[in-house]
C-alpha cells in the first residue's frame, strides 16, 4: 500500500524536474503583453526620441542671446511662432527671435536652448528673459533614451508596465511570447455539487474547482475545467480528452487507498504511475503521473491539501513552461509558539506572519479552507528537523510570493 511507500518531498520534486519541458512560443500584440514572457531579444528600432525636443513648456531661443542679462537687465527678443507637442515650427530662428515651445515639441532649426516659461515676460510678441541660459539647457537630444539598434531587453524577461512602455517606443506592435499552457482540471467526487440549492443528504459544493482555477490563474496559465464522478470509465475518457487538447492535466480527489478512489487506478492503466505518495504533511495521498507524454498531477480532494501540493509540487512546473522566474526562496521569521513535526517528514504549517514573527493558525484539518483565509504564508519545517521551538528563527513562505503580476 502507498502508505508505507512514502517518498521524500526532494525525491518527487526531482522526478517531476525531470520531465521534458516543452515551451511553445506565439506572436501577440503588443496591447496583450503585461505579464508575458519575452521569447525574444528587443532592439530598438528607431530612435527616441527620433529629434531634438524641449524638455520644457518655455521659449526655443538663442542660448547666447541670454549671455549678460539678468532680471534686473533682461534680455529683449521677438516672438516669431508659438508650436505645441507633436508640430514643428516652419520658421529658422534667428539672433534676437523666440518662439515659444511646449514640453516633447521638436527644438527648431536655429535654436540650441530652451527658456522656462516662468523665467519669462511675454508681452504680445515681446519677450523679456529674466534668467541667461546655457546652450543645450532644457534640450532633450535625439536618441537621449536609446538610439536604432540598441539592445533593449533580453529574454526570456516577464514584461513588467515599463517594458511594454520602451517596447512600443521602440517601434513594435507584436513580439514572440512563451505561450501560456493549457492545464486540464478535473475535479473527481459523488458527493461534489457545484452550489448549494443542489445539496442532497451528505453531498458538499465542489470548491476545488473554483480553488485550482484561481490557483492556474495566478500561474498565467489557461485552465479548462471538468468533474467526473467516481467512475473509472468516465475518468479515463476525460483524462484521454485532455491529454490531447491540454499541455498539462491536474486531477483532485480519487488517490488515497480507498473503495471508490479510481484515478490512480486509471492513469496507472492508460499511461504511468511514477510517484504515489509522497512525506509531506498535509497532503501525503499525492500522485504524478504520465499519459501520452503529458504530465498528469494527482492532487488530493482535501482543498487544503490539494492547494498545499500545488503549491509546492505543480507550480514550479508551470511556470518552467513559461520560463519565467522560480519561486522566491523562503524567509525568516521567529515562531511564537512551540511548533511539533515528525522526523522524516517535509511540513507545512498554515501562518501568519508580520515583519518579525510569525503565529502558526491551529487547525490541522485537510478539508478546513478557513485555515489557509487565516494564513498568509507557510511555515515549511524540513524533514530532517524535528519541530521548531518558541522564539526559534524558521523558514516562512508568503503566499504573496506566489502571485504572478
């Protein structure tokens, strides 16, 4: 029985490691982009900016005409044009002219230097400058952010607001992406309904669905969901369906040692068992799996156990696939209280921790969801420690370190 064939947590991560990550990439427009994975390198394609601008809403003037005055001897010029961003004035300035400017406005032929406005007296087509100026002063040049050609972002690189912003300035409107994959869900149960005007006599609402829909999401990747009943036939023919439309497949339910747990069973018949069970507390009766080269995650029907097992076994796979960054590694933190564990066995313990500390929730239970609200991060007790002490520095996890923008 699988219980007394428990493997190590580093045992059934480096198994699952082993499997052969394949990593389809796609074009998408560049409106689509936040979030994705960079398949390729982004060199710039112009220039930006592609001419000299004014940094400032100000005058374009001589800068030398500004040399020796001050505001108690300001210097006198002739406004000869008024341009605003994205026009360009059709006058050559000359000694002695300005031509008042707005903020990204190209600087005009003749001009080496912008006057802020407030250092200004305008007066009709009189201008008094109240401040001398240095050539270049307020002058953004051509190519001040990059120029043709530069080496933007590498990949692969999860673009951030700012690398899309650089990206579009650079002259693109789609790039190559890593494709998000496609995970299969199938929720497994007779006693699963899906709300509660369905209840019948001992039946529960199928909260799993929901829980590893929320969990694929925060993954980027693209979730279709299904429930079977705890029938092998039905099982087997979802299982076949998704492995031909989906990249990986993640079941709940159906894989302790009991009468009516099939799944096990079935991708043991049509595909490969390599691990069943595994010492991690909670969420032990986990499986993993192969059918028709696709990976096949046999998580719990316990939702606290089954989102415990994604997040430390089918995570990681995910986001491989899409190439972006692992896990954060975990942190310190002090326990409040004395925490048990037993020799031999990776733990998990739902928390909560602040800037120093960290309160273990009380609730040991597999099926009670209102522990992991409780939580914002996990205490991981390693299986070669036998419990943590009150007031003992141990390793924390956040949740929020999971989260993928």
């Amino acid at each position: 029985m699988f219980l007394s064939e428990l493997i190590p947590l580093e045992e059934a991560l480096n198994i699952i490691n082993q499997e052969k990550i394949l990593s389809i990439t796609e074009k998408i427009k560049l409106d689509q982009a936040y979030g994705r994975v960079l398949a390729e390198d982004i060199s710039a394609l112009l220039d930006s900016p592609g001419f000299d601008r004014s940094a400032m809403d100000g005058f374009a003037i001589q800068a030398e005409d500004t040399f020796g005055f001050s505001q108690e001897n300001p210097a006198h010029l002739k406004i000869i044009d008024r341009i605003g961003a994205g026009k360009k004035s059709k006058f050559v300035l000359k000694k002695g002219e300005a031509i008042k400017i707005a903020t990204g406005a190209p600087i005009p032929q003749g001009a080496n230097g912008v006057v802020m406005e407030e250092y200004t007296y305008e007066k009709g087509d009189d201008l008094e400058v109240l401040f001398s100026i240095t050539p270049g002063e307020n002058v953004s040049p051509a190519g001040e952010d990059f120029k043709k050609g530069d080496l933007l972002l590498e990949h692969p690189h999860q673009l951030r607001p700012q690398d899309v912003g650089i990206i579009s300035s650079a002259g693109y409107n789609e790039l190559k992406v890593f494709k998000k994959p496609v995970v299969g869900i199938i929720t497994t149960g007779n006693e699963l309904v899906m709300d509660k005007s369905k209840i019948k006599e001992a039946e529960v609402i199928n909260s799993n669905y929901y829980t590893l829909k929320s969990l694929l999401e925060s993954t980027k990747t693209i979730p279709l969901l299904t429930h079977a009943r705890d029938d092998a036939n039905q099982v087997e023919q979802q299982i076949k369906k998704f492995a031909k439309s989906c990249d990986v497949i993640i079941t709940t339910g159906g894989t302790a040692i009991s009468k009516g747990d099939v799944v096990v069973d079935v991708v043991d018949k049509i595909g490969e068992v390599l691990f069943h069970g595994v010492s991690i507390r909670p969420g032990k009766p986990v499986a993993f799996g192969r059918v028709d080269q696709k990976p096949v995650f046999m998580l719990s029907g316990y939702p606290v156990a089954a989102m415990v097992q994604f997040d430390i076994l089918v995570r990681a796979h995910l986001l491989k696939m899409q190439k972006l960054a692992p896990l954060p590694p975990t942190v310190k933190r002090k326990a409040t209280q004395k925490i048990p564990s037993k020799l031999g066995r990776t733990d998990y313990i739902r928390a909560h921790a602040g800037i120093e500390n960290v309160d273990p929730v009380l609730s040991k239970g597999s099926g009670v969801i209102r522990s992991m609200v409780q939580s914002n991060c996990y205490i991981v007790i390693d299986a070669e420690v036998e419990g943590i002490a009150a007031g003992e520095e141990c390793e924390v996890l956040f949740f929020d370190s999971f989260v993928r923008y």
